[in-house]
C-alpha cells in the first residue's frame, strides 16, 4: 500500500485500514470482529494455523455464510501471514484487518522480544503506516495483552508501546484478556494513564468471565467489548453469552457489543470438521437474534465493527522516538 492514506483528504471521515487498502467504515458489511487466518505459539506445537489453503477454505466458508470481514488479532512474530493475507482477501471477497502488537511473553521465544523491544512502538508504528516487514501490507489495529486479574511488567511495556503507536496513527488497540479478566485494570492504565480514549480500546475475550458487573463498568468507561471464541473449550460461558449481552443492551450500550470467532487452532476449523470462522454466522447468530432481536445482533456485526476499527490515520501530531 502507499502512503496516500496518510497524506490524503484529512477532511474525510475515519477509514478503516484492510490489508488491500483504507475502507469506507461503511462498507465493512457484517464482520468477525476478532479471529485467526494464520497463527504460531510455542505454546501451541502441532496446532499453528500456518496453511494458506486452509485459510482460504475457511474464509470460502465463512462468506457462504454471510461474512463480509475478518480482523486478525495476530499480533508480530506470531506467524501472521502477512504477505497472504491481500491474496486470500481479493480471492475470498472478503475484507481482511491484519494486526501488529505483541502478545504475553509466554507466546515468543527470548530472541524475538529481544529483536524489537528498544523501540517497540516504532516497530507499531511502521507496520500500521509502511506495512508489516517487507511486505508493504499494514496492519490496522495493534493487539496486546493483560494477564489474569493483573498486568506483568511485560503487560505493562507493550500497552505503554500500544497508547504511542496509537497516539502516532489512531489506531484501536484490541486486548486479550486472561480468560476474560483484568478488564478495568486495562482501562485503568491504557485511558487513565496512558491518555487512550476508551472508544479507542476492544476488550477481547470478555464471554470468559461473564462477570456481568465488570462488563457494564467497562462499557459504562466507554471501551467496546468483545464477546468471542463462541464453542472453544470453555464453552461453559457460551450460554451464558444472550444473557450477558441482554443485559449490557438494555442498560444502553448495544453499541459497545463486537463478536467475533476467534479460531486459534487448526482443529477448531470448520473445514477440518469444527465450529470454525461460519459458526458465528451459522448458529451464534441464530441464536442472539432469537435472545435479542435481529437488528440488535446485526448492530453488533456491522455499525459496532465499523466504528470500532475505524481511524483517522496519521492525523496526530504525535512521533515515536
Ligand atoms: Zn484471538
């Protein structure tokens, strides 16, 4: 991508930044707020999703399902398959987000966070504005992590490098929380500290503890919430989900709400046999609209999505050093 995004009409509304190029938020259509196409733990041997024709096959599904586009939530060194992803999206049909950031120390080996932790924000910085390493494709929006009910000094780093690739590029900041917890110690350092607007941060993950306080608190704060990893292991607060979400959209905050799929193994793929990317489409969403009504559950899918990624990019006065 060129650099035309940034030094283009500033009288523009916010776009979003897809990885074939800055998208009219409007024409997002319904979008997977938060899952994987590619991705690489040492913490995962055997189950990476690292096969671009498993990639394709599952995005095929989900567009036969009614999917229009899918924000990857893999942040750097975690085999994002960056130079695939414009590919998959132009023979897909449908809209790719990639990600920079960093995940818990736990995801990377000593070398690879010693490779860029002197100016990690830098290294935010030119993948959501130059592209991610050589491949000229930008990521847009920056992953990173707490921990559970608490954030390690290595939490504390990468959410400080978060808020100034933000400041430098308006870029959200999406959070994987610790099986769904620390949430307002996130909004406590990342917009009480470190100067985020809290429509500008997604807690991810949130369905893990359906704590149903701490969610209206931190949609009370004025973060978006995301709800996903609908039929993952811990399916025990799935069910719990249409009474979470009711109970946030009554008190208002309907347009808080994403939901994503979140696929983080190459077993859970719908093509080799499980929920996968279409199961959102399929069944999760069948069954919030019977809970919550149609347009409720397309607001969560298209206008929250929408809002949430989009940015004026590169119209901050802010550098990184
Ligand atoms: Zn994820």
């Amino acid at each position: 991508m060129n650099t035309s995004a940034e030094k283009g009409n500033r009288s523009a509304g916010p776009v979003v930044r897809t990885v074939l190029g800055d998208l009219d938020p409007a024409d997002l259509g319904v979008c997977d707020a938060h899952d994987h196409l590619f991705l690489r733990s040492p913490q995962m041997p055997g189950q990476e999703l690292a096969d671009p024709g498993a990639a394709a096959a599952e995005l095929a599904a989900f567009r036969a399902a009614g999917g229009a586009a899918v924000v990857q939530w893999t942040p750097y060194g975690m085999g994002r398959g960056a130079a695939e992803l414009p590919g998959l999206a132009r023979e897909s049909g449908v809209t790719i987000v990639a990600a920079t950031g960093l995940h818990q120390a736990v995801h990377y080996l000593p070398e690879v966070l010693e490779r860029v932790r002197a100016d990690l924000a830098g290294v935010f910085v030119a993948e959501l504005t130059e592209g991610i390493g050589t491949t000229g494709v930008p990521a847009g929006m920056i992953k990173v992590a707490g921990g559970f009910h608490g954030l390690d000094r290595h939490a504390r780093y990468t959410m400080a490098a978060a808020a100034e690739a933000h400041h430098a590029t308006g870029a959200a900041i999406g959070i994987h929380l610790e099986l769904g917890t620390g949430a307002l110690d996130v909004l406590d350092l990342l917009c009480g500290e470190l100067g985020v607007a809290p429509d500008r941060v997604i807690l991810g993950h949130l369905n893990r503890s359906p704590d149903l306080v701490v969610h209206r608190m931190a949609a009370e704060a004025g973060a978006y919430l995301a709800f996903d990893g609908p039929s993952r292991a811990h399916h025990a607060t799935d069910w719990r989900l249409p009474d979470a979400l009711a109970a946030l959209a009554d008190a208002g905050f309907g347009d808080r709400i994403l939901l994503g799929g979140d696929t983080t193994t190459a077993a859970a793929r719908s093509v080799n046999g499980g929920p996968g990317m279409p199961h959102l489409l399929r069944r999760h969403r069948q069954r919030l609209q019977l809970a919550l009504g149609e347009d409720l559950v397309t607001q969560f899918l298209t206008a929250n999505p929408a809002r949430a990624f989009a940015a004026h990019w590169g119209r901050h006065p802010h550098t990184t050093g």
